[in-house]
C-alpha cells in the first residue's frame, strides 16, 4: 500500500481559502489508506478561486455498486437530478466533483452541462455517461464555466492516481477551513475491509441532507440493494442528524461506493450478522464526517451535542433535539456563554412533538438544571457557567414519555457567521 507521505510535496493550489482554521478543527488530517478500485485526481480549473484545485475526479472499478441520499429540496441541482436519475441502476464507474459553482437552478443549460462533464468522463473511461455520478458545491444561480473545466479534463484523466484523500477533501470545499476525512477497517467474515471517507460543509447545513456533501468509498463487496439498505439506515443516524444554520442546501449529496475488490463473501440482507462490524464502523466514518462538518459551521467557537430521552419515539426524539439545534436564541445564548435554560424549554415547546412539562428535565453540562417542570431547588448557575467557557457543549433533555431517544449536534452562532455570509460572493 502506497504511503500517505508521498503526497507531501503537493501544490501551492492545495491552500484552502485565506480564512481562519476553525477553532474546533483536527489537528491533522488522518492518513486515510488506498481503497482497492478506487483512483483519484484533482485539477485546478478556476471555477471561482484561482491557484487552488477545485476538481476531483475518482474512477471506480468494474462492478463497483453504488447508493445516494440527496437533498429533499425542492430546487435541487442538476447534478442531484442526474444522480437521482442514475443511481437507481445501483453502478456507478467515476464520480466527478466541482467547487464554487453548485450549477443550481441553472436551468435547461445546467442540465446539458451535467450529461457534457459525464459524457467527456465516460468517453475516457470507456463506459456510458451514466455510469458517471456528477457533485457541485457553490454559487447557486450562475452558469457552470464549463470552458474552464473542458481545459483541464486532459490533465484531470491524466493525472489518476496521483492525488491523495487530503487533496480530493481540499478540492471540494467553499467555505470550509479544512479538509474533512476519516476511515476505519473492519472485518466482513475474516475479509479485512477499508471504508474510507470525504466530505465538505460549513454552512447550509440542516438535516434531510445538508451543503453538504460526503462520499465514502470501501473495498467491500456489497449488492446495490444491500448497499442502499446500509447507506441510508446509516445517514439517517449521521448527516440527519446535524445542523449548522437550519438551511437546506439545493446541492446535498451523499455517496457511497463499493469497489468488490476486498473479495468477502457477498451478504444478501443488511440484517446478515456479517455485516454487524461493517455497519458500525461505516456508522463511525458518517459521525466522524457529520461532526467534522459542525465543527467547521461558518464561525461556530462551540460544537454542541443534545441528547434526547424519554420521548414517545426515536422519530419524536430527533424532531425535539433538532428544534433546540436550530434555535437561534439557544445558539446565540451559548455563543455568548449565558445559562440561559429558559431558551431550552422554549425550543422543546414548540418542537411539535408530544411533550408534558410537568415531565420534562434539562441538563448542561451534566448539571440538572429543571427537573418535571420546575427548576431543580438549589440549582447554582456558576457550575453551568463554567461549562459553558469550554469548546464542547452539552445539552440534556428527558422528556418523561417513552423510550424514544437521539443524538443530534450543531454548533454556536456568532457574528462571524454573519461576516462570512455577507461577503460570500465577494
């Protein structure tokens, strides 16, 4: 297996915009290995950023099975309509992603650009167009520049193999202020399997898929059927459950692709027990991502988790913790360090799940602060106070109903983000 560190002496290009490194961000990159059928390129066409890659192109190999959740929006992109279209064959052969144009509400043009990158992919891959999975990140409502990228496509193709996990996590991002990635190996049998991953987001982020966008790609070989089932048990307990803004992007988008090349034995349900070290480890890489995304929410200083119990159902649970994850009162409180729980109560109110205040409990911190309805006697807020001067934040709601639980994480809202959304264009 190739090592990381031949990847070391990349480009100036690679630099992320001049923005400030988030300060909830990794220390490093992780050093993702190779994923047997799968090549990667990346190319800097000028999209919107100069001396900076903004391509990346992954071929996969024959027999590669594939799934996608995309966003729910109503004016979602051409690519997201391309992929909804192909997907459903469950193959796939290259993915090709762009950042700085989402080619949104484009449209007939838009669309026509879409089959256009994919036909000049396939016609060097020797495969149809829609074996080709297309991705755009970034200004919505201005044409693709596709004269840009038809200009680099021969160095693109050109180039497979030569680019590292680090460099595709780089060529997709907007507004982000580092690359994300993570990876973990597993067994299905006695097959050591790799499911190693990408994303981008920092803002436009809410649930039901958020700008975002995450591809994972494992050596497994999964059915397009199974893959499906896994894929989107597995988002719905990640990239769901994150908020950064509560805003629905046109271009959200999550794929994931299964080479073969690792050889295990084919499972032929998600319930087979083979498949239990994979689905969890596939679970950790889609958290690992979600968290990294929130943890880079434009001008976010605090990542937040809220955790959820005693609601009627698990479904319940995550419509209470989101409707605290997108309050911009409980936000901002948080942001500037104030107890102030009553925000809390306010958001689980109006959540419109069934909720009993005379049952309800919140906790900071692990500091029950309301207990069935009341402020708990003797509660001091200088304990939460401190709490709340660290990076991690957390938020604990028991509702008295049920066994319905969920996790769900966001982050703070400062006036950084305001900045960084009014100059967006600029």
């Amino acid at each position: 297996m190739a090592s990381c560190d031949k990847y070391k002496n990349s480009e100036q290009v690679e630099q992320l915009s001049e923005v400030s490194k988030s300060p909830l961000a990794p220390r490093r990159f992780p050093h993702i290995p190779e994923v047997a059928g799968v090549r990667l390129a990346v190319a800097a066409a000028g999209i919107k950023h100069r001396r900076r890659n903004d391509l990346l192109l992954a071929t996969l190999s024959q027999g590669t099975t594939a799934a996608g959740v995309f966003t729910r929006s109503s004016t979602a992109s051409a690519p997201v309509m391309w992929c909804r279209d192909n997907i459903a064959s469950g193959r796939a052969r290259a993915l090709l992603v762009n950042s700085g144009n989402a080619n949104a509400f484009t449209g007939d043009q838009g669309m026509h650009d879409v089959r256009w990158s994919a036909g000049r992919i396939a016609k060097a891959l020797a495969c149809r167009p829609t074996g080709v999975l297309v991705a755009s990140t970034g200004v919505i409502g201005e044409p693709l520049p596709v004269d840009r990228i038809d200009a680099v496509f021969p160095r693109l193709i050109g180039s497979l193999g030569n680019a590292s996990w680090n460099q595709a996590a780089r060529a997709i991002t907007t507004t982000d202020t580092f690359p994300k990635g993570a990876y973990r190996r597993c067994l299905i049998g006695d097959t050591e399997i790799t499911i190693a991953g990408i994303a981008k987001g920092s803002g436009m982020i809410a649930p039901n898929m958020a700008t975002m966008l995450a591809f994972v790609f494992t050596d497994a070989r999964i059915p397009a059927a199974v893959l499906r089932s896994v894929h989107s048990a597995t988002v719905d307990r990640s990239f769901n459950c994150i908020t950064v803004d509560s805003d629905t992007s046109t271009s959200d988008t999550s794929i994931l692709v299964a080479t073969g090349q690792a050889r295990n034995a084919e499972p032929e349900s998600m319930s087979e027990r083979a498949l239990k070290n994979f689905k969890q480890a596939l679970l950790e890489v889609y958290v690992d991502l979600a968290t990294q995304v929130v943890k880079d929410g434009e001008g976010a200083s605090k990542f937040i988790t809220i955790d959820v119990e005693g609601a009627t159902s698990n479904t319940a649970a995550r419509k209470v913790g989101l409707a605290i994850a997108e309050s911009p009162l409980v936000k901002t409180a948080i942001a500037g360090e104030d107890a102030n729980w009553g925000r809390i109560v306010m958001a689980v109110g109006k959540s419109q799940a069934q909720v009993d205040q005379q049952l309800l409990s919140v906790s900071m911190g692990g500091v029950l602060i309301a207990h069935r309805g009341q402020c708990v006697a003797g509660y001091t807020e200088s304990v939460v106070d401190q709490h709340l001067k660290g990076s991690e934040i957390e938020i604990s709601v028991n509702l008295g109903l049920g066994r319905g639980r969920a996790r769900v994480w966001t982050c703070d809202l400062t006036h950084e983000y305001i900045r960084i959304n009014a100059e967006y264009r600029t």
